[in-house]
C-alpha cells in the first residue's frame, strides 16, 4: 500500500512539473530550443535574445534571412527599432 502511495505522489509530481512548464511556455517565460528543419539548413527566422522589460513590455532581438531586428512590444503593439545585417556565425 505504502508504494502504491509513492508511485501516486510521484506520478501527481510529474504531473504538476508538465502543467508549470506548459504554462510558462505559453505566456512567453520560458524559450525552449526549436527543432532544425529537414531542409537541411537551419530556420530562416530566429529569436536571438530577448529582454523582458516589465510584465507587458519587452525588447526582442530576431534574425530573419541574414537581417537582425530589433523589436519592441508592448499592449500597444510591436514595433521594428533597428535593423542590420547579422554577423557571420563562427564555427
């Protein structure tokens, strides 16, 4: 009885890590690596970093073909501040 009991708590453990990870993923708190394409190159777009400012605002840095931009967003919108061409990747 006493494992049955010890197997419960920790499958209700588990269960508790999946449902605070999903829900930081879906308000944006927790990134997570997003799988290479089968194409054989990477993804065309990328977060690069990004800074949260207050609960509502952040800055954003994304690369899209070889551009970085820099965003910001808030309730009012999202914005570009910035654009360049993004360094060379050492390898």
């Amino acid at each position: 009885m006493e494992t049955i009991i010890r197997l419960f708590l920790a499958a209700l453990v588990i269960a508790a890590l999946y449902l605070t990870l999903r829900l930081l993923r879906q308000r944006g708190l927790l990134i997570t690596a997003s799988p290479k394409t089968s194409q054989g190159g990477g993804r065309r777009m990328a977060v690069e970093e990004r800074l949260v400012i207050s609960a509502q605002h952040g800055l954003c840095v994304v690369r899209v073909d070889g551009l970085q931009y820099l965003l910001t967003y808030g309730p009012a919108g999202t914005s570009i501040v910035l654009h360049q061409v993004a360094p060379k990747e050492q390898r």
